[in-house]
C-alpha cells in the first residue's frame, strides 16, 4: 500500500549535482576512478553531516542568455538543460575551487597557474551573492566547458520531503593540474574516494550517506574507469527518479521506478527520520 501524500507539498527546487571523477593513479587512464566528495556542515538543515557529492540550488543568473556564448557546446543544448550545465560549472567552482573553463578557442582547460589568480578574485564573491558567474566569464573572458559535463542522473525528492530538490547530476572529470578542496563552509571535509569504498565505510558506520547518494554511487562504481563510467552515462537512458514510500506488514519500504539503470529498487527505511532524507 502506497503512503498517503501531504494534500500540499513544497515545490521542488531546481538543483544541479557534479560527480567530478578522476583516475586514481596519475595518468593511468586504466586506473579505478576516484570521485570528490564532501562533508556537509553539521549546522546545515539539508543533509547535515552527509558524505555528498558537490552542488547547490540555480541561480537567477544560470539561465542569463548572454552565457549561450560563452558555453561549449552551447548549440547543441537546450536552455533548461545549459542552466543545469552552468550551474555545475559554477557550483564545482564554488564547493571545490575546481573551474570547467577554458579561454575561447582553446581546447585545454584552465591551468592551475592561471586558477589561482581567478580564485582569488572570484571564488568568495560567488559564494556570498556578490558577483555571479556572468561576471567571472566576462571580465576572464572564459567559455565555460558545458560541453565536458556527461548528465548523469535525474532525481526529484518525494512529494513527502520538508525541503524537495529537482536535481540533475553531471558527471565530468576533473583537470588533472587543478587541486579539489572542499570550501569550510558548507563543507567542512573533502576526499576523493573509490564509489565501492564510500558505501563500504557507510555499511561499516564510517561515513553517512543519503539514499541518492548511495544509489548513485552504486551506478558510478559499475563504470570501473573514468572513460567507463563516462561511455556508460553517455548511452544510458536518463529515467526520472522520485521515490516514494510503501508501507507493508507495518513496515515502511522506500522505492524507486525501473529503467533508470538501478539496482535494488528497494530499501526497508529503519524510521521516519531516514525516509526524510531520500532526495539528494
């Protein structure tokens, strides 16, 4: 039996997830991958404490129109979907100091050299709503690499949920000469890690992780390799995820919907304050 929903639940907000990935050996493109993860602060509401992986809510300035020139790959895509694009951009910029961006017509991406300069002058303005990302690319003069950024998965919290998120995850590698650092504000740690190894330290009680999270790093650890894990997102269907609850036997069971690549569509909720947290 399906739960009944609140008459009235909160919109859901339009959300953009990156999986940055990376070969665990240095130029050994046939290494396992490793993905950047972060810690959230334990004074946030949203997933406090939780192993995540980096993102943030759009912003107003995502979808300006005059960034469509300033984005790789920006003619094949539609609006929606560039402003989800431009938001991990931005967000990876934001959470890890890592910048998808390259100088008009130049295949390679910002060096560590040039970065350094960059985030000096944009990275805290940008957290703190004093500039936006149409003013990094104008004033650098930078396309961001929209084009680099695989969609990877598409997850609506439950109609359930306080807070609900609309969320797109983008799976991109990381530069290999830009260093990945959580920001100590909304994130207070940050590792890159194996995806079989963060479930592993979250089944042993090492690590927390939401019930997206998880799922989607069941799905990236079946990629083996950077390029793997890549090609397969490149020719996977991407199926809506939005779970819901069903209560049977007087217990509760959190599903998700079939062909969307998942496995173990479901998960037994141990209490009501673990199906609060089934969205990101």
């Amino acid at each position: 039996m399906k739960d009944t929903l609140r008459k009235e639940s909160p919109p859901p907000r339009p959300a953009t997830t990156v999986l940055l990935v990376r070969p665990s050996e240095t130029g050994n493109a046939a290494s396992p991958l490793e993905v950047f993860m972060v810690v959230r602060h334990h004074q946030i509401d949203s997933f406090s404490g939780a192993l995540v992986f980096p993102g943030g809510k759009l912003e107003e300035a995502d979808g300006d129109p005059r960034l469509r020139a300033r984005c790789g790959g920006s003619d094949r895509l539609g609006d929606e979907e560039l402003k989800f694009r431009i938001a991990g951009v931005r967000e990876a910029f934001e959470e890890c100091g890592i910048l998808l961006a390259r100088k008009p017509d130049q295949r390679a991406l910002v060096g560590a050299g040039d970065l350094e300069a960059i985030e000096r002058r944009w990275r805290t303005k940008l957290a703190k709503d004093e500039a936006s990302i149409v003013d990094l690319v104008e004033a650098e003069n930078l396309e961001l690499a929209t084009d680099l950024m695989t969609p990877f998965a598409h997850w609506i919290t439950p109609t359930f949920a306080p807070k609900r998120f609309d969320t797109w995850f983008f799976l991109a590698e990381a530069p290999e000469d830009q260093v990945a650092l959580h920001d100590g504000s909304e994130s207070v740690d940050s590792v890159w890690i194996g995806a079989e190894q963060a479930i592993d330290e979250a089944k042993a009680g090492k690590r927390t992780l939401v019930h997206a999270t998880h799922k989607n790093l069941e799905l990236l650890a079946e990629g083996g390799t950077v390029v793997g894990a890549i090609s397969q997102a490149t020719e996977r269907k991407i199926v809506t995820v939005q779970p819901w609850v069903e209560t049977r036997e007087g217990k509760r069971f959190l599903h998700i919907p079939e062909g969307a690549g998942y496995r173990n569509l479901v998960r037994e909720m141990p209490s009501m304050a673990s199906v609060s947290q089934a969205g990101r």
